[in-house]
C-alpha cells in the first residue's frame, strides 16, 4: 500500500471507480479516459511501481493479471483486444502502480 498512489486508493474504496471485478488480488475497472469503446485496467491490489520493479515474487500475479484480460474482455463483449502495460516515463506511463490496459471495440485497432 501506498498513502498518495491513485491506485491504492481506488482499491481501499476512498476514491469511486467503475469496477468490474475484484478479488483478493486484483480489482479491474474502466479508465477514466478511454482510448476505445472499452477501455478497464487490470490493478494488482499489492503497490509495484512498474513492471520494471517485479521479481520472481510476482509471478504467479502477473500470470493471474494476464489471465484475466481475455475473459473479462469477454464479459465486456470484446471480440478482440489490445493489452498494454507502459513502463517508466519514457514508456508513457502516468501511474506508477503496475497495471494492464485492455481495450478494444468498435474499430479496427492500428497496428501501432
Ligand atoms: P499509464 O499511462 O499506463 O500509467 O495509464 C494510466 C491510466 O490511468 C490512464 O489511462 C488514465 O486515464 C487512468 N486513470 C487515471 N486516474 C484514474 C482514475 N481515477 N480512474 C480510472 N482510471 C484512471
Ligand atoms: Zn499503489
């Protein structure tokens, strides 16, 4: 946990989301500014910066967050999908609390 990240936050309920899953480990819900018709991040609910931080520690984790995207973009109605995790701020990340990007519908996504 950590006091100012926007993610710990959101998974201890002092800041609303518009979740669509959650268990002891994760909790999922949609971006507050979509990129795509449907557009939710996958959030561990143990604080990592980035995937630049993970360890062998988080293996079973990061297998249990990518595992997830293909049956909640079901449940969203997708098709096909796009995941995502920027890392570090040349990588365009913004929060720095790992998390999946899983968008898609709609439109065909570029290929970039
Ligand atoms: P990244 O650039 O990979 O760090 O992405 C961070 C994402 O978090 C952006 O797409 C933001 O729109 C999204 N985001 C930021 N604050 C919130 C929030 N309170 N609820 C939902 N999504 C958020
Ligand atoms: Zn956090």
């Amino acid at each position: 946990m950590s006091a100012d990240c926007i993610f710990c936050k959101i998974t201890r309920g002092e800041i609303p989301s518009k979740k669509i899953f959650e268990d002891e480990d994760v909790i999922v819900f949609h971006d507050i500014h979509p990129i795509a018709p449907v557009h939710f991040l996958i959030v561990p609910k143990l604080h990592i910066d980035s995937l630049a931080s993970t360890d062998q520690s988080h293996q079973a984790l990061l297998g249990k967050m990518l595992l997830l995207a293909p049956k909640l973009a079901a449940d969203q109605g997708l098709k096909g999908f796009r995941t995502m995790i920027n890392t570090g701020r040349e990588g365009g990340q913004e929060v720095f609390h790992i998390h999946v990007h899983v968008f898609g519908g709609g439109t065909t996504l570029p290929k970039t």
